[in-house]
C-alpha cells in the first residue's frame, strides 16, 4: 500500500469510526450472532491474490459489525466499562503509523522517556507515592493480569524455595493464574461477609501458621475495588501484617484506581503510600484510554529487574551498559512492547486532570442516581456500597434463577446490556455506568428496562 493509497483507506476509515460512534445507538448493545455465524460467513481459505481494501471495509460492515458488542454504546453496563475515545484512538494511530517496537531505549528513546513521564504523571494525577527516581517507578503492561504476574515474580524473586500467595475470594482470578504460572500456592484469607473485605486478622494467622511451618508467605493481593462488587480491602491493615512479616504486597486497583484522580475519591489509596510494593491501575477500563493500557508501579525495581533480566548478546547495547537508561523489557514478561504510551499522553492532554476528573464524576454521580432508584424500589434490593460507577442489586422475591432470566431476556433484547455476580447465595445484577457517551436519559431509560422486566417475571409467576 503506498503512502497515498494508504491516504485515501485511512481518510475512509476515520472517517467509518467517526460515523460507527455518531450512530452507535442504532446497533443492539451484545451482538445477537449465534456461535459460528460470524466464522460461517468468512471464506476458509486465504485468498492467493490482494484484494482492494474497499473489499474489506464492506466485510467489516457485513460481516463484522453483527458480531461485534457495542462496548461504547452508552446502555453498555455490562463487567467494568472499557473506554475508548478519541484521542486514545488516535494515539493508537500514531503507536501503529510508527511501527515502533520499544523492547530497550536504544530501539526507540522516545517510547521509553515518553512512557516514564506519563506514567509519573498518572501517578501524580492519582497521588501515589511511585515517582521515577532510579528506585521506584511505573511501566505500561498490557493488563493488570500481566501486572500481577509481574508483582508475583518479584515477589518470588530468584529464590527456589516456593513462596506461598495470599488471596481472598473476592480476588481477581489473575492472581490465582499468575500463582499456577510460577508453581506457587494461594491461599484463600476470608472476607467480611457485609463489606466482602479481606479479614486482616486472618490473614496474619495464616501467615503466622505458614512461617511456623517453615513455608515462604511470598505475597499478598489487596484489591481496591473488587471486580465482582467493588468491595476495598484494608489496605493499611493488610499492609501492617506485611511489613511484619517481611511480605510483598500488591495492590490491584484494576478497575477502582483511576478514581482517585478526583481529590474526594483519594480515600480509597489509604495505606498505598506507606506499605504498598506494587500497585496496578487499568486506565483501559475507566479513564477513556483503549485496550490495551494498564500501569504498573513498584516502590523498588531491583526485586523486578532481578528476577525478569536476561540479557541476550544480541540485545547488549552501549545505552543499556552505561545504566542510564531504562529498558522496559525487564519490567514485564515479553520482550517486544508496544508504543502504548502515545495513547495515555494523547488522553490526558486532550482532557487535562480537569476532563479526567469531570468523566469520573459524571459516572459515579450517575450510578448514585440509578442506585437511588432502586432504593426506592420495593421489588428491589441494593447492595449498599457503590462509591464509584458499579452498583449491585437484586430483584425481591425471584429465585437466582429468576434473576439470571431476566437479566438474559434484558441482554437478548439488545436495549441494554447488563451483567451478574454471586455474594454467598444471592445472585446480584452488575449494573456498571462508566461509558463515556452515557447520560441520566440512558440511566432513567435502563432503570425503566429492568423495572419492566422484573415486572413481567411477576406476572407470569
Ligand atoms: C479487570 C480486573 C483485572 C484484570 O484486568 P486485565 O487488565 O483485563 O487483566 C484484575 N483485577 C481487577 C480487580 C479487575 O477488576
């Protein structure tokens, strides 16, 4: 493709995006394909000869859009919201249009030093403690399951007495993945069964038990912001156990963390500054950047480097030997990286703190509204803690069965789009309001949906 066919495709395909976004509202939320329409519609073979790429732009309308789910659609309330806009698209442009890979400084200066000022910034934006200072510091992953993995094996370190990880239930599965991938075993502390927060006191008897036993306690995830219902562990507490016993901890904040932007939200990082080892926050779910954009920060680098360094011959480089450079390879498990930071960068200057802060409020303020709804229901039930954009609820009276029926005959309507999670018996709808284009008309409009719904299951009982 030449620069100037490239000119013309890429002209068409902003401007498909462009339009795709305007009319959004006009597409069910979840693709209504069945398993296998999508691939029945796609030739087996590749073809032999290149095609012009109008081909592909129409396949992408006919046979791609139906299967795609609306994840921007502003009735998108379904897991945690996975933000995009405009200038993370572009960013990603920009990252693609360089065809850059920064596995070391050398192989691009800018994808390195541009990636340690965002993400200084990010944290000064959210008031963590990890700088850039030759010691600390930050690093895009790929994901927060990827940070956890990270987190683990500096924790683990070069050690081969096998260190023990310390979870709750409420955990991410990711810590449960990165504990199989490095041959550790977890163990489950109990949560509070109101506040689903991670029981602190049992957690040090488990380690006490393990120490005793002459087994390695290694690390333990705290999690700000659980992904079934937003539960916060105490973190200061957690942290003081650690800290006794000489124990990493991780803080996930996956989904939660970005919230901290706003000054009255900055609540939920008490105890990150004084006792956190690592701490990762996704900016691809709630801060309007598109997958794939998770930060990782650790208070100490050298546990990390150590345990993920390997310098190959071929990778030695004179930036590299003089040590003043960082290579993000040795902060995460590929070697290859992309330029993800053009993206964050492109975000937070389009938006500024100002515009960050003002998307955070405008979904937590909406979910209050929608959980002032069901409040006032009395065919309802909600789960009392909602401090940012999830708010959890059930329908009174129903069976989990029942509950799981009408949340499918909401989600195969295509109007809305909503998901579920299990707290002990109860089955509880997921109702998560974070989606940029989102406004108080879509929240009122999904409120009346499942008032409706919920309706209908009454009368045909
Ligand atoms: C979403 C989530 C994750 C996983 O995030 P990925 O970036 O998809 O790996 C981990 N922890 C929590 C608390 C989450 O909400």
């Amino acid at each position: 493709m030449s620069p100037d066919e490239f000119r013309r495709y890429g002209k068409q395909v902003v401007d498909w995006i462009a339009d795709y976004l305007a009319g959004i509202e006009s597409y069910p939320v979840r693709s209504q394909v069945r398993p296998g329409e999508v691939r029945s519609m796609l030739p087996a073979h590749p073809p032999e000869r290149g095609e012009p790429y109008e081909n592909v732009l129409r396949d992408v309308e006919r046979v791609i859009l139906p299967g795609v789910t609306h994840w921007q659609h502003p009735n998108f309330f379904a897991y945690f919201p996975a933000n995009a806009s405009g200038p993370a698209i572009l960013g990603d442009l920009l990252s693609s249009g360089l065809g850059v890979q920064g596995m070391v400084w050398a192989t691009s200066p800018a994808c390195t030093e541009l990636e340690t000022v965002v993400v200084d910034w990010l944290a000064e934006l959210l008031d963590l403690p990890f700088r850039e200072d030759g010691v600390a510091g930050g690093v895009i992953q790929d994901s927060a399951s990827s940070a956890a993995l990270v987190a683990v094996l500096a924790a683990l370190g070069k050690t081969d007495r096998p260190g023990r990880i310390y979870v709750s239930s409420q955990t991410h599965s990711a810590l449960e993945k990165a504990a199989r991938i490095v041959g550790s075993e977890v163990r489950v502390v109990e949560v509070d069964p109101e506040t689903l927060a991670m029981d602190s006191a049992q957690l040090r008897a488990l380690i006490s038990e393990d120490v005793a036993a002459g087994v390695r306690p290694a690390l333990v995830c705290a999690t700000i912001g659980t992904t079934s219902t937003t539960a916060i562990d105490p973190v200061r507490e957690i942290g003081a156990v650690c800290r006794e016993y000489g124990v990493w901890l991780h803080v996930d904040a996956a989904y939660a963390g970005v919230a901290a932007i706003c000054p009255e939200l900055r609540w939920i990082n008490d105890g990150v500054a004084e006792y956190a080892d690592s701490y990762a926050t996704n900016p691809h779910k709630w801060l309007l950047t598109n997958f794939d954009c998770g930060v990782l920060w650790v208070r100490d680098r050298r546990p990390m480097i150590d345990a993920l360094s390997i310098l190959p011959e071929f990778l030695r480089n004179q930036a590299s030997d003089s040590g003043e450079v960082i290579d993000y390879r040795d902060w995460q498990v590929p070697l290859g990286r992309r330029f993800r930071a053009l993206k964050l960068w492109s975000v937070i200057r389009w938006y500024g703190a100002e515009g960050l802060r003002e998307h955070i409020r405008t979904g937590v303020s909406l979910a209050q509204r929608f959980a002032g709804f069901v409040a006032a229901d009395p065919e309802f039930e909600l789960w009392e803690h909602h401090p940012f954009g999830l708010v959890c609820f059930r329908p009174l009276r129903t069976s989990a069965a029942e509950t799981l029926a009408l949340m499918e005959r909401v989600n195969d309507s295509g109007v809305l789009y909503l998901s579920h999670t299990k707290v002990g018996d109860d089955v509880l709808l997921r109702m998560a309001i974070g989606a940029p284009m989102t406004t108080a008309e879509h929240v009122d409009h999904a409120w009346q949906v499942i008032r409706d719904a919920r309706g209908v299951l009454g009368q045909s009982r």
